[in-house]
C-alpha cells in the first residue's frame, strides 16, 4: 500500500512543475490547484495562470467553433 505523505504547497508546486515540463499541462493544473489551495500566495499561483492562457490557446476552437 502507498504511504501518503504531508505534501506542502511548495511539494505541490515543484511535482506542478515536473508534470508540466512533460507537456502533461492536466496533471501540472492538479498540481498548483492544491498548491494554491494551501498557500494562495504560493508561486503556483502564477504558474496556473500561464497554463491557464495554454488552455485558452490551445482549446480556443471550442470557444469559437
């Protein structure tokens, strides 16, 4: 069975980071959504928001079909 640690925002963001690295952007939003939900003013913060403006870009298609 997996041992699940404390992980702290900044755990959270740094695992944000890896993910996002990877081009795995679903993961890396999970990731700084719980970070920032520990600390809001975590870095994680500005990190969601430049996956945020990805998201738009890469999905404005279904914006303006």
């Amino acid at each position: 069975s997996e041992r699940k640690r404390n992980m702290t925002s900044e755990d959270y963001y740094l695992k944000g980071n890896e993910f996002r690295r990877r081009g795995d952007f679903r993961q890396a939003m999970e990731c700084y959504l719980e970070a920032i939900a520990l600390d809001p003013e975590s870095p994680a913060v500005q990190a969601k928001e430049m996956l945020d403006s990805i998201f738009a870009f890469y999905c404005k298609d279904l914006y303006n079909p």
